[in-house]
C-alpha cells in the first residue's frame, strides 16, 4: 500500500489450524504475521529501508513438516523483529545490513510441551558489486547469538548473479554458514548450493 511518494506498507498472513478427533491425524496449529513499512526516498533512490514485524507461531505435532522442511524441529512462538537497508555507494558498489532480534519460546522437542525462553539477535553486512554488463557479484558476512544456547556462530555466503532484463535477475551462490537469516528457520541447515531469483517492479 503506498502511504505517500516515500513510503509504503506492506503485510501478509499465513496460516493453517485443523480440528480433528482422528489420532493419526496431525492437528495443524501454524500462524505467521507480517507488518512492514518500506522506505524509498523519492530525492534519493540510493536509499532502501525495510522494517518488519512478525509474529510467528508453529505448535503443531510430532509428523507435521516445520516451514524449514522438518519433521522434528522444536515448536516455537513469538515477534521477529528486523531492519534491513541498502545504499548505492557508487554505480559499481552497493552495501546493506540487516538487523533482526527474535524475543521468543521454542520447545524441547517437537514431541515436547516443555518450552523455554530462547532470544536471538541476528546481524548482516553485504557488498554487491556490478562486475561487468549483466553481472553482479554478492558477499555477505553473519553473525547469531542466542542466549539460551550462550554461543555465537558467524558466516560467510557468496553468489554470482546475472541479470535477465531491466526487472529480474537470477543467481547461484553457496553458503558456508549453516544458519539462516530467517530468524524463524531452527534447522540450521543452510549450508551448501542456492539458486536464488530476484525481481523489482
């Protein structure tokens, strides 16, 4: 939703709750809100700023497949919160970071009613660089502290992209962090090979 010639809203929800008296059959119980507020100075299209909130709750049974792709992650619930900007330095050279906290509870196991305080802070600093026509280059370097765990994990991820048109360009890169920074994704199984499109309009 356009607010005025800088800003803009943004939302979306997803959800999914089953009630059923059938054992073997897993009760959904799965909900993610999202509110945002994009800002992109008309006087200065170098800048772009998203901030977001979301709530995040996925408390279904043992059997039921996390948003990560797993059978057997924990259950969690509560707000993600993040920042995310990006600044043209030149033609050539964009830089961005990223901020994201997550205050919330997540279970033992998925199995578990059993569930404790686990926040997490998550930061991002990227470079991509306009190599030659069509080709960009992207490295970002990540950092994840979580309290409950009392560690921090770093990381490093690196693509190649390749324009398609004025509007899209698609790209192939390779993690060597095992987290993402989807503060929802527990797996921690990002590790390895991506493809990755991008779109503007």
């Amino acid at each position: 939703m356009k607010l005025n010639r800088d800003w803009r809203f943004l939302g979306w929800l997803n959800f999914a709750i089953a009630d059923n008296d059938a054992a073997n059959i897993p009760a959904a119980d799965f909900f993610k809100g999202v509110a945002g507020f994009v800002y992109r100075p008309v006087d200065n299209d170098k800048l772009n700023i998203l901030a977001c909130y979301n709530y995040f709750r996925d408390l279904g049974p043992v059997g039921q497949v996390t948003k990560c792709g797993e059978a057997d992650g924990p259950k969690q619930v509560g707000p993600i919160v993040s920042i995310d900007a990006s600044y043209d330095i030149s033609q050539w050279l964009t830089l961005g970071a990223k901020y994201g906290y997550r205050q919330g509870r997540v279970s033992l196991g998925r199995g578990s009613d059993e569930f404790v305080s686990s926040n997490t802070h998550l930061g991002v600093i990227r470079g991509d660089v306009h190599v030659v026509k069509n080709w960009d280059r992207l490295i970002e370097g990540r950092v994840l502290t979580n309290d409950i765990a009392d560690n921090t994990r770093y990381g490093v991820l690196t693509a190649i992209y390749r324009h398609v048109g004025n509007n899209a360009k698609i790209g192939v890169g390779y993690s060597f962090t095992d987290f993402s920074d989807d503060l929802g994704d527990q797996s921690h199984a990002s590790k390895g090979f991506f493809i990755n499109l991008l779109g503007k309009f």
